[in-house]
C-alpha cells in the first residue's frame, strides 16, 4: 500500500472501481467489507467516514488490482490504472 498519507477520497474510490469494471459487491468482497461500506462511501462527498481499516483495505485492494491513486500540488486528484493484475475470485 502507499504510504504517502494522503487519504483516498469516494471520487477516487468510483473512479478505480470504474476502471477496473468492478461493481460495489465486487470490490467489498476482495476488500473483506460489506456492500453497504462501500456504498456509504463512495456517497459522500466530504471526507470519508470510514474506519482506518476498512480504509486500508480499500485502498490495499485497489492498489493490488493496479490501481494508484493521484494527488497533485494544486489539490487535483486522480486515478490510473498502472497495470491489470490477475487476481483470484
């Protein structure tokens, strides 16, 4: 997982699920969470309400699937798909 300390935001979390093509179910059971989890946040706008471990969980997901995540300078965030990993359903 990065460690660069900046929090993913829900923008993001839609952004990479879209890439990857995954659904909401998809990424709460490779991320070990519950639907509804996901769903609360990636409905928000404001920061997050989520704990720190399902955070982690998210973004250590996303980050395995080959997703990384974007923050610029100017407060700009992003998501790219760096490389499509294989994984196991």
């Amino acid at each position: 997982m990065s460690n660069d300390g900046r929090s993913i935001k829900s923008v993001q979390i839609r952004g990479a699920r879209a890439m990857l093509r995954w659904t909401a179910e998809d990424l709460a059971r490779r991320a070990d969470l519950g639907v509804a989890t996901i769903r609360r946040a990636e409905a928000t706008d404001g920061p997050l309400q989520m704990t720190v471990a399902n955070l982690a969980a998210v973004r250590r997901t996303l980050e395995g699937a080959g997703i990384e995540f974007i923050f610029k300078e100017d407060g700009a965030l992003g998501v790219c798909l760096r490389k499509r990993l294989p994984l196991a359903k």
